[in-house]
C-alpha cells in the first residue's frame, strides 16, 4: 500500500543517521542511500516549515540497556566508541532541527520526543532511518500507541539484513500506518504546498 495523505501537522523523524551507523553496509537500500533520500526528505519538511527530527542512539556502560537476550554480546565492557561515533551526518544536522538522544531501540521510551511533538502540535510522524526492524520499526510501534499517523519511508530506511527489512515492511508497517517511497512521500508535501 501506498501513503495515502500527510497531515498539515506532520514531523520527519529521522533514526540514527550517525556516523557510526550510517557507516554500515545496509540492505536492500545502502546506508548511502539512506542518508540521502533522508536528507532530501528533510530539505522538504524544513521548506514548509514542518520539523525535523534528528534521533541519535548513545549508550555505553550503564546507559546501555540491561537484560538476559538469547543473542551474543559482547563479554566485559565495551570497547570505546570513535570520537563522532554518535554525531548525525554532517548532510543532516544544520540548525533548527530538534535533536533527541535516545538510550534504547526506539526513540520514544526515555526521551523527549513525545513532548517536542505534541508541543508543536504534530498528529503524524514520517519515519526514515537505520534499522528497519530495530530503531525505525521500535520507533513506529511507540508513535502508533502514543496515538501518532505513522508512515514509514520504505526506500530510505536500511537493515543489515534485507530479510529483516522486508519483514517490517511487509509484516509489521501495515498494521502501524502506512508506507511508501521517497517520491511518493515528496509529491504529497508538494501537493500541500
């Protein structure tokens, strides 16, 4: 299914396009590509005054997230991150965008990010990013439950595996909003305009 409408009232949130992240090789679509559909989608949003919003993950020693999972981790402390490890790419962090950093998968839970956009009356949140099925698909379960119009931007979000992301495009998206392309997304704010 395509996106359908953009309400007057909707806010890009962008999931961890770091240098750390977007560094990573990403499947169907390159983290390249990513940033850049990402990219173009917020020139978009910020030439109609709707906002941006840049999500970052930064954790480490007692921020990281605690728990028993069946998937490995790493034994003993992690090793130190880069220096700009955690900093959004440089195409996407102008001023005037709001910032949220957030400690888990999604950028809801122990964030801002609900207050910055009921504060500026947002009803729908465009979603790009890196992971699909981690920060991008974490994210988009939360804004449904808060209430949020949620549309993903297929074609400008990446997982390392292309298995994963079809997963959460096919699966899992659907039954949180809707979907759609770059383009597609791009022609309906230019129909608002």
């Amino acid at each position: 299914m395509t996106v359908t409408t953009l309400d007057p009232k909707s806010a890009l949130v962008v999931i961890d396009l770091q240098n750390g992240i977007a560094s990573m090789a990403t499947q169907p679509h390159a983290a390249s590509d990513v940033v850049e559909r990402s990219a173009r989608l917020a020139e978009a949003f910020r030439a109609r005054d709707l906002p941006v919003v840049l999500v970052r993950v930064s954790f480490s020693g007692p921020d990281a997230v605690p728990g028993r999972t069946e998937a490995a981790r790493n034994a003993g402390p992690a090793a130190p991150r880069p220096e700009g490890w955690d900093d959004v790419v440089d195409v996407l962090a102008p001023l005037g965008d709001v910032f949220v950093t957030k400690h888990n998968w999604g950028a809801f839970h122990g964030t801002d990010l609900d207050v910055q956009l009921r504060r500026r009356g947002i009803t729908q949140i465009v979603l790009t990013g890196i992971a699909t099925s981690i920060g991008v698909e974490s994210t988009a379960r939360a804004a449904y439950e808060h209430g949020y119009h949620v549309t993903v931007v297929t074609d400008a979000a990446g997982d390392r595996s292309a298995e994963a992301h079809e997963h959460s495009v096919t699966h899992i998206f659907p039954r949180l909003g809707e979907t759609g392309t770059t383009d597609e997304v791009l022609a309906l704010l230019g129909s608002a305009a």
